[in-house]
C-alpha cells in the first residue's frame, strides 16, 4: 500500500511540475485549470495522511507556510552587484570605448539585451536539480533567505526539467528578477483600498512587500512572476555567451524574457532601445531601462568588475516616469456621471518627454491616504497614455505653509448639495440638469467612445457650448456653416469637413448610439447586449423593467438607470430633434441572433450553396453547427441523398429542413 501511495505521490509531483512549467513558464498548458487543480488536490490529500513522504520541492509547498520569527541571513557565494547607468545612445559609444581601451580590442563587439525588469533582484540556488536556498540581494553580499516566500512563485522551478540526458550541474546558482505584474499591482491596491489599507506606490515596491513576508501564505496570494538573467558562476552549463547561457536556462525550465536579443553591435543596441521604449507601456509588467551585456562570457571574465559593477554590463535607463512638482491648486471637475474629481494644478515638470501640469487624486479618500496638502511637495507619475497621477507626498519637504485641501460641499458648477452614495468612494452631483456633467455627455456623445464624429473634440465642443450653438445632443446636427465659420479658430474649410463628419454620423448603429448617451452603468457591452435583443430604438423604449432584466448580462443597476434615461422628457425631445434632423439610428443587423440556441446539422448534397456558405450563415445568426447527431441537435437539414442520419433524426424528434426550407430561414 505505502509503495503504491509513494509511487503516486511521485507521479503527482512529476506531472504538477511538469504542467506548472508548461503553464506558468512556457504559456502552453495541456490541462485545463479544473484538472491542474484535480491533481493538486489528490497530492495535497496524501501529503496530507503520509507526513513521512512530504518532500521539500513538492508544488503543495507553493501556497506558503506557517509564519517565520525573522529572516535568516545568506551570504552570497559571489557578491551580487549592481549596474552602472547610461542615459543616451552617447553614453552608449562611452561604455564601448572602455570596452575596447580594456580589451584592447578592435573588431565588433556582439551584445546580448535584454529589457531591465523593475523588480527584486534574487539569487536561488538549487542542488541535485532541486531548489534549496532562495534570498534577496541584501547589501549585495548577505542577503535574506526568502526560501519558503520564492517557493511560492509559480514560474520559479522548485525542481529543474531534464531532458534525455541528466543536464544539470551539481550546483547550479541562477538570479533573476522578482516582480508583481501591473494587473496583479491594480488588483493588490484595489483590494487595499477596499480594506482601508495604505496603497503601495509601485509593482515594485509591491513586489518587495509581498516578498517579506514572514507568513508565506501572504506572498503565495500574490500573483508574483520571476525571469532569469544569469548565474551566480557561468562555468558549470559549459556556454560560450550570455544568450547561449539563457537558452540553456530555460531548456533547464526556468523562464527566460522573450524580449533578450542578440546585437551585432552598438547600432542594433540602439534600435532595440528604441524598439523596447516603444513597447515598453503597452508590456504587462514594469522595466525601467535596458540591460546591454556583452555576451561572450571569456569577454567578460577579462573585464572582471569593479566593487559595485561588473565592467561587462550596463543598464540604459528609460527617461522618468515619475518626477516630483508641487501642488500649486487643486481643482473640482464634474465628470459625466456627476462624480466629482479633484484634480491638483502642479509647477509645471517634464516627465517621460511631455509638460505635465495637472495629476488626478482620484477621490476624497485618496486624499485622505496620501494625506496631501496644497503646497505639498510630491512624487508624479505619467505612465504612456495614462492620466498623471500623484504617488506620494515627499514629507520632509513640508515647511508649514502647507493647506489642506477642503472638498466642496456643493457641485462648482450648479451649486447642488454633493452626495456619497452608499458603498461609493465617489462624491457626486446628483443634478442630471448640472450644466457640467451635460458638457462631459456632449464631449462624450461625440468622442471616440460615442459617435466618434471627426473635428468635435473636447476643445471644439466646450467652444461650441460656451457660445450657446450647443446644448443638447440634437443640436450637433443643427450647425450650419456660416454659424461655424465666424467662431474663432474655425474657418470656411473646417466648417465644411465638420458639417461632413456630421453627415457621415446621421446613421449611428443602434449599440453605438446607446453607448455614446453615457448612461451611467451602461457600457459598450451593455448597449450591445440591448442592440442584439431589440429590433430598433422604438422596440428598446417600449420595453419595461423587467423585460430589460430578463435579458443575460443586465442588471438591475443598468435597468433602473436605463429606464430613468430613456424615459426622461430630455430624452424623449432629443430623440424627435434628432429624428427631425435626418438621424436614423441602424438596427443590429435584425436577425442577428434569430438562430441562437440551435443547433444544426448537415446532410447530403445542397443544390444552392456550398456546406461552407450554409455553415457561414447559421453562424453569423448566431447558430452553432455539428458534424455529428446528437441529443444537442434541433435541425437537420437534409440536402439530396439524404441517407441514414435523416431517419435517425427523425425517429429522434428532431427537425428535418429541406434546403428550400433551410434559405427561408434567411429571408426576412
Ligand atoms: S544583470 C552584475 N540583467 O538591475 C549584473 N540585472 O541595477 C547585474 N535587473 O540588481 C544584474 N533586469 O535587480 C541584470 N536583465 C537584467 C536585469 C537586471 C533587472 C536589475 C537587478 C540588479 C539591478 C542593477
């Protein structure tokens, strides 16, 4: 019995590490996420009633532990350095010139980049193939043994892969960096938030916070992730460079950034900062720079390094994206839905190539946190297309002549009491009327997430309310040239191409057009959801409440809010102007979903059209198609020469379609 249940145990470990590899490192699992948890399961039941059998790299030890006293301290076998910095492709020529006066070398110099993970260096070391000891980089030669807290990121291997041939070193010491992907670093402070508890500024430091844990359980809930850049000592996996050694890593199972490339010198160094610069918001975590290596390791041995960096590396730093400013005013903005923001007016600073002068501070509470004050120096931060926003107040930069910052109690633009809805941070303007929030509507009708109308941006629209030409939506549709051309900025040409961009938006589609009344709790799924179940605008009106609920997706949020909006005088006098001015909204392709729910299948030789098109046609009305009979089948469309299937259909009760029978579906 006890060898079976070891056998299977081992079983268990070696298919859970072999899936978690292929999951979490390779991004090409073969189990499902149920079946993965399955396996898990069943390992932790028999861990569980054979403590004997319990082995240090089991995957079990990934949901962490019972908390520890303190951190042990490891010393490094070889100190843990850190990089020197270059800021410019000059900086650049600077760091290849040394290069070759050490060298003495002539020729051209081949590279390795890769992206500079912002995150927490550590170095693991692992022993027969298995992970032993994992710590911080510390001041670089003691670090803190995080063994138990590493164990729990997933794409660390708690073992290594071998292939046909045993491949791995007796030792081997491998260091990477640990980081806390952004979404992972928005949902931690979404969570916090919801707690009460303070934000972290960054991933990183999110990161790192996760990683000192004393409890393990506390760093396994956090979606942690690990790449690997080098190793403590090269010799033992017996490469000649850099990008050799990392491929060789990851055939060891450790994960390797998809983003390392080789340069045949510094002009394709370039290109790739360039490259990586570009890429570098739209990535799904943080890097900071670019690491430029240079890749044979022989190379690098005769360069040795200095006390605090190798002579072999170098990090180019990405311009900042934080900067510190100070908050000169802050301002009330009522949005759309009448959620009122603060926003703080900054001394102007150049963060990431761009004049910032405003930051958002997202709501009262967020204020509260941060404890800002008017004055206040602060730490910005402007992330690509993100609105800057405010991480920290720099304390010791107070003097005392700091204010704080008072949140009004009546709408800056109506004067209407604020409210705070119950189990809502936002602060908002109840009034629909507030002539604000009808100014964020109207830039929102025509922006990208509404009608999308060329030449009525932001500026234009606030131009165009501010001298009365426009007061509702209908009135877009009411401008004429000559009303135009008079305005400041605009001339003959501009009117022109606006009155076409407004020709081109009187036919808007249903779903875009209730997605562009930024009706609050009604988005772009919601409006589709309402364009595919009703024919057109007039059918939509018609409904009520409950027909709105009965519909898979909506809620009763959206119902009350659609229903209050939909049959608000306003709405209905817009709607007729609208009308009145040649707007006809387009139904959703009618029968869209006419066929959802059925399921066909397909016999014999069709006469009109190919099994493709027939296939094609049942799909886009929202039909799915089989290819054999089954008790999921409603109708069978039985082509010449029919055969067997058509009478076992039959005998099932199931519809038979001729192919006449089968077009006439189509035909409305
Ligand atoms: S190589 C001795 N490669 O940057 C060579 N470091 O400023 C040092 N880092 O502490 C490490 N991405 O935390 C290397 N691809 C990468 C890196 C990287 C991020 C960090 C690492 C190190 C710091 C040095």
């Amino acid at each position: 019995m006890s060898r079976q249940v070891e056998q299977r145990i081992q079983e268990l470990r070696r298919q859970l590490h072999d899936h978690g590899h292929r999951y979490y490192v390779l991004d090409a699992p073969l189990l499902s996420d149920g079946e993965y948890d399955l396996l898990f399961q069943e390992l932790v039941e028999l861990e569980a009633g054979h403590p004997e059998l319990i082995s240090e790299d089991s995957p079990t030890h990934r949901v962490g532990g019972a908390p520890l006293a303190g951190f042990e301290t490891v010393e490094h076998l070889v100190p843990m350095l850190s990089l020197d910095n270059v800021f410019s492709a000059e900086g650049m020529g600077e760091f290849e010139d040394k290069v070759r006066r050490y060298l003495r070398l002539e020729g051209e110099i081949s590279y390795v980049t890769e992206p500079k993970l912002d995150g927490l260096a550590v170095e693991l070391v692992y022993q027969q193939g298995r992970l032993v000891t994992g710590s911080t980089r510390g001041d670089g030669i003691v670090g803190e043994d995080i063994t138990l807290q590493l164990k729990t990121v997933a794409s660390i291997p708690l073992r290594l892969q071998s292939g046909p041939e045993p491949a791995w070193p007796e030792q081997l010491i491998v260091r990477g960096e640990v980081f806390l992907p952004k979404q992972g670093f928005k949902e931690l402070n979404e969570q916090r938030l919801e707690e009460g508890l303070p934000l972290f500024a960054n991933p990183r430091n999110a990161a790192a916070g996760s990683l000192r844990q004393l409890d393990s359980r506390v760093t396994a809930a956090r979606p942690l992730d690990f790449f690997v850049y080098s190793m403590s000592v090269s010799e033992p996996l017996g490469c000649g460079g850099q990008l050799e050694l990392l491929e060789s890593l990851a055939r060891l199972g450790f994960p390797v950034n998809p983003l390392v490339r080789g340069c045949a010198g510094l002009e394709q160094v370039v290109a790739q900062y360039e490259r990586l610069e570009q890429l570098r918001h739209g990535l799904d975590y943080e890097i900071d720079g670019m690491v430029i290596k240079v890749d044979r390791l022989e190379l690098q041995q005769r360069l040795g390094a200095t006390a605090r960096a190798p002579r072999w590396a170098v990090a180019w730093k990405f311009p900042a994206i934080q900067a510190t400013t100070t908050i000169e005013q802050v301002e009330f903005q009522v949005g759309r839905t009448g959620v009122v923001t603060p926003v703080a007016w900054l001394e102007p600073v150049l963060v990431d190539g761009a004049q910032v002068r405003r930051a958002t501070l997202h709501n009262q509470d967020e204020i509260g946190r941060k404890d800002l004050r008017i004055h206040d120096t602060v730490l910005i931060q402007r992330a690509g297309d993100v609105i800057p926003e405010v991480v920290k107040v720099v304390v010791e930069k107070r003097n005392g002549r700091e204010e704080a910052i008072v949140f009004p109690e009546r709408c800056p633009a109506c004067e209407t009491p604020l409210e705070q809805l119950e189990g809502e941070v936002a602060i908002r303007c109840l009034n629909v009327f507030c002539p604000a929030q009808k100014l964020q509507r109207l830039i929102y009708f025509a922006g990208k997430n509404g009608l999308d109308i060329d030449g009525l941006g932001k500026k234009s629209v606030e131009q165009l309310v501010g001298v009365g030409l426009v007061e509702e939506i209908a009135d877009f549709f009411y401008l004429e040239a000559k009303q135009l051309a008079g305005l400041e900025g605009w001339g003959e040409k501009s009117a022109q191409a606006l009155l076409e961009a407004l020709e081109r938006a009187r036919q808007p589609r249903l779903d875009i057009f209730i997605r562009a009344l930024g009706i609050r709790h009604v988005g772009e799924v919601t409006a589709s959801l309402l364009a595919a179940r009703f024919a057109d605008l007039s059918a939509l009106l018609a409904a009520d409440q409950q027909q709105l609920l009965d519909i898979e997706g909506i809620g009763f949020r959206a119902a009350a809010s659609l229903e209050q909006f939909l049959h608000s005088p306003e709405f209905a006098r817009s709607l007729s102007r609208l009308e009145a001015a040649g707007v006809a909204i387009q139904a959703v392709r009618q029968q869209q979903q006419a066929l959802s729910g059925r399921v066909f299948l397909f016999t014999g030789r069709l006469e009109q059209l190919s099994r493709n098109e027939a296939k094609e046609l049942v799909k886009a009305q929202g039909g799915q198609v089989v290819s054999g009979l089954s008790k999921r089948v409603t109708d069978l469309v039985a082509g010449d020469k029919a055969g067997s299937k058509r009478e076992k259909a039959a005998a099932q009760g199931i519809a038979i379609l001729s192919e006449e029978g089968f077009l006439e579906l189509f035909q409305s």
